[in-house]
C-alpha cells in the first residue's frame, strides 16, 4: 500500500495541474456542439467523455510508456505467469516478504486504478456500443501498453498480470459508467413522475 500511496503524492500535483486545461476543454467542446441539434444534458456528457477518454489515454500512456524514476536502462523484464511477483513475495526465502507483498499489491491495485477512468469514459461516450467491445477495447490498449514496454527500452517490464489488472478496471469503469447513467435515468424518471 505504501507504493500507491507514494503514487498519489507524485501525481496528485499533475492532475491539478492538468485539471484548469481539460475544464477549458471541456467547456469549448460543450459551447461548439450546443447546436449540432443534441440535448444539453447529451452535449455536456459527451464532452465530459471526450475530454475524460482524451486524459485517461495521456495518463496511460504517459504513466506506462515514458521512463519512470527507476528507469536505467533496458526493460526489467517480462512475465508470462500471471501473479508472479504477487507469489514470489509468498516464497519464505525472500529478503523482507512483507515488503515484496505489499509492492505486488500496490502495483495490482495500481494497474486497475490506472485504467478505471478509461473504462467509465468508454461507457460514457458510447453508452450504445455492445459492453464486450468496449472490454476489448481496455485489453487492446493494454497489451499495446505492454508490447511497447516489452520492445522498448525504457525500464518498465511487460507482464500479463498488468494486462488482467487494466482490464479488470476497465471493466470496473465501465461498470461504474453503466451505474451513473442507471442513476441519471432514475433521476429523470422520478423528477418526471411528480
């Protein structure tokens, strides 16, 4: 947990920086679609979507692709075995388990964070489009995340496990998109039923 932690703190800073540019672009989005003949509500969620689809795919890439502090050099590695950090901290020869445990952990619960907000802008945007595309979608950006970490030598290592992980928040974002336009209809229907 302590790696995530220490996530929050690099990156925080970031996404308040980032967060005055994408409020503008979402507010230019809404004001040149208001008469393409769509809704209010449909503009400002559309644009809402785009500008979150737009970050989330720079925060993926950015946060999986550039050199991280740790970066000296070629890749660290692959894995083909899914978990396997997660088990190599369960092996009672290693050094400080807990440690290992909890870096495994934290990179699991970072992997799934990363590519919630991707998920909930799929769902968002194209709240039509069958759920099983929109899943291949998050596999397909994470296995091309992972190729290119397993080509390029930029210290990051290309595992299975993070493809499992970034599928399984994006399937939890589309889930959470599904929830908050089950919320907004239900909303609608009990303003309109007064």
């Amino acid at each position: 947990m302590e790696i995530l932690g220490e996530w929050i703190r690099q990156y925080l800073p970031i996404a308040a920086v980032v967060a005055v540019p994408a409020v503008l672009l979402w507010v230019l989005l809404v004001v040149r679609r208001r008469d393409r003949g769509l809704t209010m509500r449909r503009t400002i969620r559309v644009a809402g979507a785009d500008v979150l689809l737009a970050l989330s795919v720079l925060a993926i890439l950015a946060l999986t692709l550039l050199p991280g502090r740790e970066a000296s050099g070629p890749a660290t590695g692959r894995s083909l075995i899914p978990f396997e950090d997660l088990l190599r901290s369960f092996d009672p020869a290693m050094p400080d388990p807990g440690h290992a445990r909890d870096l495994a952990v934290g990179n699991l619960l970072a992997n799934v964070v990363l590519f919630l907000p991707f998920g909930v802008a799929l769902g968002l945007r194209y709240p039509g489009v069958p759920r099983v595309r929109l899943v291949l979608a998050c596999i397909g950006l994470s296995l091309l995340v992972e190729g290119v970490q397993l080509a390029w030598s930029v210290g990051r290592s290309a595992d299975i496990t993070d493809v499992l992980m970034n599928t399984l928040g994006g399937i939890l974002g589309l889930l959470v998109a599904k929830l908050m336009m089950n919320a907004v209809r239900h909303r609608r229907r009990s303003v309109s039923e007064r």
